[in-house]
C-alpha cells in the first residue's frame, strides 16, 4: 500500500513555506520557493510519493489552488478565522504555520472552507470588479458636488448628473468660476467611461450560458434584479451546498452573533463573518421588495411596528435569501400564492 504524505503551505506574496510529513507526523522536507509558477513546478518535480495539500484562504490562494489539483491527491483550503483559533502559539514563523497545516490536515481537523469553481471565480471576479466601478462613479459624483457646493454655485441637485444638464444648463451658469471648469469635465470625462465599462461588464455577464438560465429564473422574485441575481448566482456558487435557510442567512450576514455562558446570554449586532456582497445588494433589494410583493410588505410593517425600520429590512432581506435558496435548488420560477376564502351564501 503506498502512503500518503501531508503537505502544509504557509502563503505570501513572494515566497510559500512549505512542510511535508508522512502520516505519523515526522517532517520529510520543509522550506521555501519562489510564489511563481514555475516555482511551483520545479517543486512539485520534487514529490514522489501521491500528496496531499492544504493552504489558508488568502488573496493568493485562487491561482496556486488550481494549479496544484492536476497534481494533489487532494488540495484543500483552510479558513483563516478558524484555522487561527486552533494553531494559536506563543512561537510564530513561515515554517512554524506551515507544520502546523500540515499536521491538521493529517489528523483530519483542518477547518475546510469552500472553493467555488475556478468557472464561477472567475465571473465572480467580472461582477467585483464593476461593484468598484460603480462605488469610484458614486465618489465622483459627489466630488463633482462638493465642488460647486464649496464655490457656492447653486444647481439642480435632481438633474446634476444627467449629461444634458451638466453639458448645457450648467456652464451657463455664470457663478462657477473659470477655474473650476477642468476639475468638473475630468471628473465628468471619467464618470462617462466608467459606465460604459461597467454596462459593458454587466451586459457580458448577462448574456453569459453559464449564468443565464440561473439569473432569468431568480429574476422571478419581486425585487431581484440583474445585480442582485447575479451576485447570488456568483457569491453563492453551488447551491447545493446550503442545506438550510438559516445556513444561507448566516452566509448572508443577516443574523446576529451570540455570546452564551452559563445561564447568561446576550444578543450581539450583525456578524461581520459573512459575504459582504451579497449582504449589500439583498439589503439594497429589501428597500425596495414591500413595494412590488404584497407578503414582504405585511412582513415590513410588522417588523418595523415591533422594532424599527433598519431591523423590519434585515426581516425582509432574510425571506429575499430564502425565495432565492428555494428558486435556485428547485430550479424553477416563483410563483405568489394567492390565498382565496370563500363565504358561504
């Protein structure tokens, strides 16, 4: 039978420290190669007996992830919150971390977290990036508004930044000073250009047959629109994945963490351990679900008569999760149940 060893690797932006051991836990190799995929290469060129691998969630993960699997056993990904709670030490280096993930990945305790496939990651990187897009579009804007607003120029804060009113009404304004003229058209110049490229990354995504048919029936839903779509389909990945509502809220960050001891317990705010993303756009959709669906705004009155109104959005963002979990694994359209009563005559 032919043993398997365990290999620990410790990430950075220029080097990866790595650790192999067999399965009693006695190092065989350890040390560093260049963060390169030719690095990598020579490297694996070294390993002889069938491997298997294990690296904390970073920014550098994604690449040395895919370009491990050819050749592992298994490549598996740690989560860093919970891979530092179990690896806490009083002595901490490159090659210290790197034995330590070995030796959990080889006592089958390492805190596996999900890696979406490389497909979906890389869409997921189209849709972040035009996420940034659209937040620099928002900076400009209110740059351009600061400006008038500290020259004390008087404008129509509904129509500023239409492109008719700030190319013909605006500069017939004779309280804006000839000097702030080039500020205003550079940040106009670039708000334009990134908004066609933030359409045009939309539109590529949109029309992408990987995501489509997910996004058309998600789409259904009051309230779902091709943003929040699309940051379901990409941030959740395989929906398989989720087994309940309550797991998809977590994920959301639509609960609230807890803290129990003893026969005290105290509710905290909203976790920050959660996909940021997707958290955004399903409060954004919130707002505006009590106006297009008649059951959320029952549920957003109720709530917000209970508590308040930022409390009555998070109630609806966690039923929005839960239409989305059921559209997405029955891979069907959503369909309002209307309840009829009869009266007897």
């Amino acid at each position: 039978m032919t043993s398997m060893n365990f290999i620990g690797l410790d990430i950075h932006k220029k080097t990866i420290s790595y650790c192999v051991k067999d399965i009693s836990g006695k190092v065989l190799s350890e040390g560093k190669i260049p963060a390169t995929r030719q690095g990598l290469q020579e490297w694996v060129g070294t390993l002889t007996e069938p491997w298997t691998v294990a690296m904390e969630a970073t920014m550098f993960t994604g690449w040395i992830y895919d370009y491990l699997r050819p050749y592992a056993a298994a490549v598996k990904v740690a989560h860093p919150l919970m891979l530092r709670a179990i690896a806490v030490a009083k002595k901490k280096n490159d090659r210290i971390d790197a034995g330590r993930i070995a030796d959990c990945l080889r006592c089958d305790f390492l805190p596996e977290c999900y890696m979406a496939p490389m497909e979906i990651r890389q869409r997921r990187r189209t849709l972040r990036y035009r996420k940034l897009l659209v937040r620099q579009n928002v900076q400009l804007k209110n740059k351009i508004a600061q400006l008038l607003m500290e020259s004390g120029v008087r404008y129509n804060k509904e129509k500023l930044h239409q492109q008719g009113y700030f190319h013909k009404v605006l500069p017939a304004n004779p309280e804006i000073n000839p000097s702030l003229w080039p500020l205003l058209k550079l940040a106009r110049e670039m708000i334009e250009r990134t908004q066609k490229t933030e359409r045009a990354l939309l539109r590529s995504l949109e029309a992408d047959p990987l995501l489509a048919a997910r996004v058309e029936r998600l789409m259904t839903i009051p309230a779902i629109g091709h943003v929040t779509a699309l940051t379901w389909v990409l941030e959740v990945g395989e929906v398989e994945r989720f087994h309940s509502v309550k797991q998809v809220i977590s994920y959301c960050g639509l609960c609230s963490g807890e803290k129990t001891s003893a026969d005290s317990s105290r509710r905290m705010p909203i976790s920050k351990q959660r996909d940021r993303h997707l958290q955004t756009v399903l409060l954004e959709a919130a707002h505006l679900a009590p106006r297009l669906n008649p059951e959320l705004a029952v549920l957003y009155e109720r709530e917000a008569a209970q508590s308040n109104r930022n409390q009555a959005a998070i109630a609806v963002a966690r039923k929005l999760a839960a239409y989305l979990l059921a559209i997405d694994r029955g891979e069907r359209a959503f369909v309002t149940h209307q309840v009829h009563s009869s009266v007897a005559a």
